[in-house]
C-alpha cells in the first residue's frame, strides 16, 4: 500500500474536522468559558467565578431536579424499550414480505410528518379535565369526577415522551432484528427451544446494539428535553431542561452554562455506561 | 435605510389617497375636533421598522393601519415577557422599536441598548396621563409601591444609562399602555362572590388554581396575596427584603405542594386556554385574555378585589442603533401611536391609553363611557377584531378608570434582590 501524502490525508480529514470543530467544540467550548463568567440583572461579562457551579451544586433543588429528570428518563425509556421491541419484532419476525415490511415500517413514521409540537399539544384536549377522554369515560359511566392525573403530571410528560421517541427505538431495534440469521432461530428451534427461550437466548442478545443505539437516543433526548416538561407539565413540572430554560429566560446566561456543563457530563456518564454494557464497536 | 420614495415622487393614486384623507378630516373637522387630519411625513414612506413586544399590543391591525397612514413597514414580533428584556440585551440590532414594560425597562435600560427619545419632537407629550410624568394620576392622589412608571421615564441626556428622579427633556419610553390587574375567574364553575386576593390561595380551589410564572409578576401576585392574608406584612411589597421573599414563596411553595396549582401560564393564549377549558377557576390573567374568553361565549370575571389592584405599563423604546431617516420613522410612528387610532383600538381590549384624550376620539361614546368611565353599555360591545363581548346593559368589572387605577396597590417591579428574588422563584417553580 503506497503511503499517502501528508497533505491528502490532511485534506481528507479536513471536512468532519471543520464540521466537529464549528458545530460542535466551538459552542461547547463558548458554554464552558461562559460557565464561569458573572452577570448581573441585565448583562453577562468575562470573568472567572466558581460561583454559578456552587449555586448549581450547592441547591438541593438541582438535585431534587436530576432526580426527577432520571424518573422521566427511566420511565420513558423502559415504555419505549416495551413498545419499540414488540412492534420490531412483529414487523422482523411476523411480517414475511419485504414490502409489506416497508409499508408498515413507514406507517409508523407517519406522526413524524407533523411538528413534535403539534403532537403534543394535541394530547391536551384530549386528556383536559372536561377532555374527550374524561368525558368519554363518564358518559359509560366508569367514573363520577374527572380524573384529574391525566394532564399536568408525571403521567401526560411520560405518555408524551413515549409518543415522541418510541420511533427512535423501533428503527434501530428493527434493524438489528434484520441482520439476525434467521438459520440460528431455526437452529434453536431444532434445539428444543420454546419461544421464550428463542426470545431471551437468540433474538435479545443479537438485538443487544440495536436496543442499545435506541436507549442513547432515547435517553439523551429526554434528559436534555424542556418543552415536553413544560407543556404537559402546566410549568409546574421540574426537569434538568427546564431549570436551564427558566434561567436563560431570566437572562442568566452563565447559571444556565453551569447547569449545561453539568448535564452535558452527567448524559457522557450515562451513555458510557450503557457502551459498558454493549460493546458497540465490536456487535457493529 | 429600505428604498424611500422621493418626497416629490406623487403618483396619481397618492394624491387621490391623500385628498379623500383630506376630505374625510374636513368631515370630522366640522364636529369641532382640532387637529386632524395630520398629513404624515412623506419621505418615511417604504421604510421597514422592527418592532417586537407582547402579544398583547403587537397586533396585525396596527401594521396594516401604519402602513395605510405612514406608508411604513411595520414588521411585529410578538414575545413573551421575559423573551423581550433578552432581546434587548443580547440582540442590541435586531430591532428597532422595543414595546416593552418598564419593569423590563429598569432591568434593561442599563445594558445602554436603547437610545432616549427628545420630548421637543413628541407631538402629544402634553396628552401623556400623569402617571408617566410626575407619577401622579390625579393631584391627591398617592403612588403604589414597586416600579412606577414615572421612576424610570426619564434620563439625563441623549446616553445616560440611568434614570433621573425628576422630570427632563430625555423620555426613556413613550407611554402608550397600562391597566390594573386583578384575578380572573369564571363565575360560573365558583358559584359565589369572590372579593379578596387570598381566594387564590383557596383549598376550596385544590387543582384549580394558576399563577403567571414570570417572576417579577407573579412575586407581586403573590405578595398581594401572602399580605391578604395577615401571614407577612412588608414594608415595601415593590422592593422587598430577602426574608419578605423567603416567607412569601414558602407560602407559595406550600401550596404548590398540597396541589392548589392546576398549571402556572407564561404567555397570555396559555391563560385563555387554561381559563376556557375549565382547567382553572381562579388564575393571575390580563385583561385582553378575560375579552378572548367572554368572546367566546363563556362567564369569565375581572374581579376586583378589596385589597386593590397589581398595575403595569407598557411604551415603546427606541434601539440604540436607529439613526438618520429610520430614527425620523420611528418619532414619526410614536407619534402616530400617540394620535388615537391605537389608543382606541387599546382601550377597546380594556387597556389605558397613555394618551386617554386622543384615543376618546377614536371610540365611540358609549364604547368611551363603557370602558373608561364605566358607565353601563347602551348598545353591544363589540372587542377589536368583530366579535361581540358584551350585551347592552353590560358594565365593566370594576367600574371607571378612577375607581380601577385610583385603587393601584403595587406596579410590577424589579427589586434590589432580584437576582435572590429570581433564585427563589426558580425554586418554587421547580419545588
């Protein structure tokens, strides 16, 4: 193999650098330097002040915060994982043409042609305490009050997370469940095994990247979310986001920074920990 | 500077816009009105201005009336409260009229982003209400606590970026709106009078209860409640102490907890919605929300209340950066804003003009006598935009301007403690 030239190498790696370099390390790097700025009411300035870390680390309120967040996070993500799975594997597993595969697989995109805004909003109505819902239920007769849990709590944030993001793990899940070697399910047939053991011994572990790309796309979306939070949550709801968009509308540019420095090694934890679990470089 | 026509450059149409303008003045001239028309400047024609604000006073219908009038470009932006002091503070260029609050203003105007206007070239400045020059609304009259407007209208010259306790040739804002705000509730889901602040507080309103959450209003909602209650007295509900605030959001945050929030709103259409649906009974709102809720067709009461009223102001400011034919534009515009056909379109949501004597020549005198002096409506009331409000018969919650405003307790504010003040509500509202 010849040796290239410095220069083509340096002109090949050039595009994703630029790219990185402007899209990625230079704002990431502008809200770190502004992480330690100070400011007033009305003005941000350059500094270094330990203070906005402190203020962040030292309320019990940021931490009742990411508690909550977590909560969103977890919940959403094991609805999705439950959700994604099964309609992956009725489409991998139970759909036996490639058409229909792709017929159905883009039915499932078809919410995404609307704005994620639309969508949610649209549960609103729905869900209201003189909602459709809530109407429906008390002209059968199945309840007396309206239920008021339906809106405004953890339960309409979760019910719009799991709406807006169970794609999210469809797709990946859906495509991990292709590659699988329909042999090997034949094989462990042959070998005695009855569904659940199919299930938990052959089509699980081969999904293992696939639920794993899902979950980092799930639960990033979710813990750096503020607009679902706030929306379904009537803006009494908490979440990491919303602390952030509260301060930034407030004008606390550097605060909001702090808090951003901090999500931003809380989620880098969070999703090393899920490649802890599955070693994508090597299942890829 | 965006393509001005020659000032002598009159097409044929112009003069038959114009002249029709003329006639029509005549007409209302003879009724004895001096003054009108005004022949607006010519050369400000096609010039585009960006103006941004609330959506309570950024409405379609004043672009395309500037446009019929001035020829000018008016483009709107309508924002929430807090998105419009960012605005002015971090994208210093990317307007050039501000439609603020002064509380906003007093947080703002430091930053040195918006310019002074020169009270010489403001036409109306003699028609401006008292509140916005000596902060007086009648002669007797005493002022409410917070951030008055008059505190922060004046500065010392053409780039102070402070206020001057007393009256100069330097106008911080041109004053073109304010109220006095009070609760909203729909009559019809409480089913009994409802005349103090503490009913927000209500257990009887477990879950149907909400809260503006933008901090230097809602602290004010609150205090009015927390103080109607005999649980904190202040000495000063528009600058408060670090323990004032602390015992304040406790109660707040007490609340919260036990349920008493349905939601906390941020902008006005999630008031309306809030309101219409029957997800809240009993809720902080503004006036124009309650006018969207009763047009459509449902009970919904500005209710005053004994302990008195929250008051705020709105007026427009001029960007740092505006200069030559733009800056003209723009003195022009205000004046215009000042003249009354704004001013009427205003106070037919239930706003004040700032300018109560022009916008009077733009209503009608039973639309005068319902919304200003609170007399009962002769005919229908009908809002801006068509729909009908109220029927004949009907009086205005809370009566005349003087009875409403005369009973101001505080004005929105910022305080000494904001940057606590702000910690504290961040806490609340994430408790």
């Amino acid at each position: 193999m010849n040796r290239q030239s410095p220069l083509s190498t340096l002109l090949q790696i050039s595009p994703i650098s630029l790219i990185l370099g402007f899209f990625l390390v230079l704002p990431i790097g502008t809200i770190l330097i502004v992480s330690f700025w100070d400011y007033n009411d009305f003005s941000f300035f350059p500094d270094f002040v330990w203070t906005n870390y402190s203020d962040a680390l030292g309320s019990n309120v940021t931490y009742k915060t990411y508690l909550n967040t977590f909560w969103y996070a977890g919940l959403t993500w094991l609805c999705t994982f439950l959700v994604g799975f099964t309609v992956a594997y009725f489409l991998a597993f139970h759909i036996h043409t490639t058409r229909w595969q792709i017929v159905l697989f883009l039915i499932c995109t078809i919410p995404f042609w609307t704005s994620n805004i639309i969508r949610m909003i649209s549960w609103i109505p729905f869900l209201g305490r003189n909602g459709v819902f809530n109407t429906m239920l008390q002209s059968i007769g199945l309840i007396d009050e309206p239920l008021e849990f339906l809106l405004f709590s953890d339960f309409s944030i979760v019910l719009a997370f799991v709406h807006l993001y169970a794609l999210f793990m469809v797709v990946p899940i859906f495509n991990s469940m292709m590659r699988i070697d329909r042999s090997l399910i034949e094989a462990a047939i042959d070998g005695g095994a009855n569904g659940w053991q199919m299930l938990t011994n052959v089509v699980i572990p081969l999904c293992k990247p696939g639920i794993a790309i899902g979950s980092i796309f799930v639960v990033t979306l979710v813990m750096g979310d503020y607009i679902t939070v706030r929306l379904m949550g009537g803006g009494q709801r908490a979440s990491v986001g919303v602390m952030m968009w509260n301060e930034i509308s407030l004008l606390l540019y550097p605060a909001a920074a702090a808090h951003a420095v901090v999500l931003l090694a809380v989620v880098l934890i969070m999703v090393s920990l899920m490649m802890r679990v599955v070693d994508l470089k090597k299942e890829l | 500077m965006k393509n001005p026509t020659t000032p002598n450059s009159l097409s044929r149409r112009d003069l038959l816009k114009r002249g029709s303008a003329v006639a029509l003045g005549a007409a209302v001239g003879s009724q004895a009105i001096t003054g009108f028309p005004t022949i607006w400047a010519q050369n400000i024609k096609n010039v585009t201005l960006r103006q941004f604000g609330t959506g309570v006073s950024n409405i379609n219908a004043i672009a395309q009336k500037a446009k019929e009038d001035l020829g000018i470009n008016l483009e709107l932006t309508a924002l929430d409260t807090d998105a419009t002091a960012q605005r002015v503070v971090t994208q210093p260029k990317s307007f050039d009229i501000a439609d603020i609050e002064y509380f906003t203003l007093k947080k703002v105007w430091p930053s040195g982003n918006m310019q002074p206007m020169d009270i010489s070239k403001l036409k109306y400045f003699d028609k401006i209400a008292g509140t916005f020059k000596d902060g007086k609304l009648t002669p007797s009259s005493t002022i409410a606590q917070g951030t008055a407007p008059h505190t922060v209208s004046f500065t010392d010259g053409p780039n102070s970026k402070s206020f001057s306790k007393s009256m100069t040739n330097w106008y911080t804002m041109v004053p073109t709106i304010y109220n006095a705000d009070t609760l909203g509730i729909r009559p019809d889901l409480i089913g009994r009078p409802i005349n103090s602040w503490t009913e927000l507080l209500n257990p009887e309103f477990k879950g149907k209860a909400s809260i503006l959450n933008i901090s230097s209003i809602g602290i004010m909602d609150a205090a009015m409640v927390c103080e109607a209650m005999g649980e904190v007295q202040y000495g000063d509900k528009g600058n408060m102490t670090k323990e004032e605030i602390d015992k304040t959001m406790a109660i707040f945050t007490e609340a919260k907890k036990a349920g008493q929030f349905r939601a906390f709103w941020k902008t006005f259409d999630e008031s309306v919605n809030l309101m219409a649906s029957g997800e809240v009974v009993i809720q902080s709102m503004w006036s124009p929300a309650i006018t969207k809720v009763r047009s459509m067709g449902l009970p919904c009461v500005y209710q005053p209340l004994k302990e008195g009223y929250r008051s705020w102001g709105g007026g427009l400011g001029l960007a740092r950066n505006l200069s030559g034919l733009e800056l003209d534009a723009a003195y022009e515009y205000i004046n215009w804003y000042l003249s009354g056909w704004v001013g009427g379109l205003l106070m037919r949501q239930g706003y004040y003009s700032a300018a109560p004597e022009t916008s009077k020549l733009h209503m009608s005198d039973d639309e005068w006598g319902f919304w200003y002096e609170g007399k009962a409506a002769k005919n229908d009331i009908i809002d801006p935009f068509g729909n009908k409000m109220e029927p004949a018969g009907a009086v205005r919650d809370g009566g005349s301007f003087l009875e409403r405003m005369g009973n101001v307790k505080c004005w929105n504010s910022v305080m000494d403690e904001n940057r606590y003040m702000v910690r504290k509500w961040n806490e609340f509202i994430a408790a």
